[in-house]
C-alpha cells in the first residue's frame, strides 16, 4: 500500500513537472522569462533553468535561472540521445556543476531541442516521510537505477550518483 501510495504520487510530480516545462516552452517569446509568475512556477518545481538549444548547440534561456556556466556540449549531446519526438521525456541523474539534476526534454523543429534541469528536493522531502518501523526507509531511484533519494545519500561522492546495486558500499549501511 505504501508502495502504491509512493509510486502514485512520484508519477503526479512527473506529470506536473512535465505539464509546468511544456506550458513555460511553448509559452516562450510570449512571456516575460523574468515574469514573477514564471519564477514562482519554476522555483515550485526545483527548475534551475528552462533553456532552448539549437543544432549547432548554442544555448538560450526560456526561463530566468540560473544557467551559467552553460551545459557542456557533452551534456547536450547525452539530453539529444535522450529525445523521443513528440514527446517530453525525464531524464536520470545528471550532473551539472557537480550536483545532480533531473533533466525534462523535448525536441522542437529546426534541430532545437528544450532542456530544463530540477533539482531533487522534493523527492529528497517525499523519501524522508516514508518508513517502515524504526529503521526501515524507502529509497527513490532514477530510470537508470541511480539513487535520487535516500536516507544517507549522497554519499561520500556526492559527484558521483550511485548506482542502487552500490549504494549499500556508498552509503554505509
């Protein structure tokens, strides 16, 4: 039942992440980046920034936020490899200036693709309200199997997501 309860509600941030990043996408050159609306939209949801990325990789902001220093070409690349046309796709983990982040992507025409990188917080805040009795905890992994949230992560790497197989050696416990 917890389980059910965890998973349903994981799935509604999903959609709402998903649903917030394509309104502030397509709602682009139509609204103020600066908009005090767009921030609070962006800072309920953990968005550092929403950016726009051409074929050529040259980055532009949607969003205001914080996007310097701008993604690697590398970090473009792997968000490209991720694209499903038509479709708004969550990324895993990804590290972005050492911190992870969750990537929402979507391509566009010409070659463009949108990118807006959250934070973890809220699944970070959604895992610590779960246990089973005194010592038991949940454990929220990305798509890839790399631990978003857990009770003593990060761990001793916080530059390197772990794995879930490895995060009994990371963590300790």
């Amino acid at each position: 039942m917890i389980a059910d309860n965890l998973a349903s509600t994981l799935e509604r941030y999903a959609q709402d992440i998903t649903s917030a990043f394509n309104f502030l996408v397509e709602a682009r050159g139509t609204i103020s980046p600066d908009a005090w609306e767009v921030k609070k939209l962006t800072d309920h949801y953990g968005f550092r920034f929403i950016a726009l990325a051409n074929k050529e990789g040259r980055i532009s902001a949607i969003s205001a936020g914080d996007i310097t220093p701008t993604p690697s070409q590398a970090l473009l690349q792997e968000l490209r490899r991720e694209v499903v046309q038509g479709k708004t796709v969550l990324s895993g983990v990804k590290l972005l200036q050492g911190t992870p982040y969750l990537f929402a992507i979507r391509s566009l025409q010409g070659g463009k693709i949108a990118f807006g990188a959250f934070d973890t917080k809220y699944l970070q805040r959604v895992q610590k309200a779960i246990a089973f009795g005194e010592k038991g905890h949940s454990m929220i992994v990305d798509n890839n199997g790399r631990v978003l949230a857990h009770p003593k992560w990060p761990c001793s790497r916080p530059s390197e997501p772990e794995l879930a197989s490895d995060c009994e050696r990371c963590i300790g416990a």
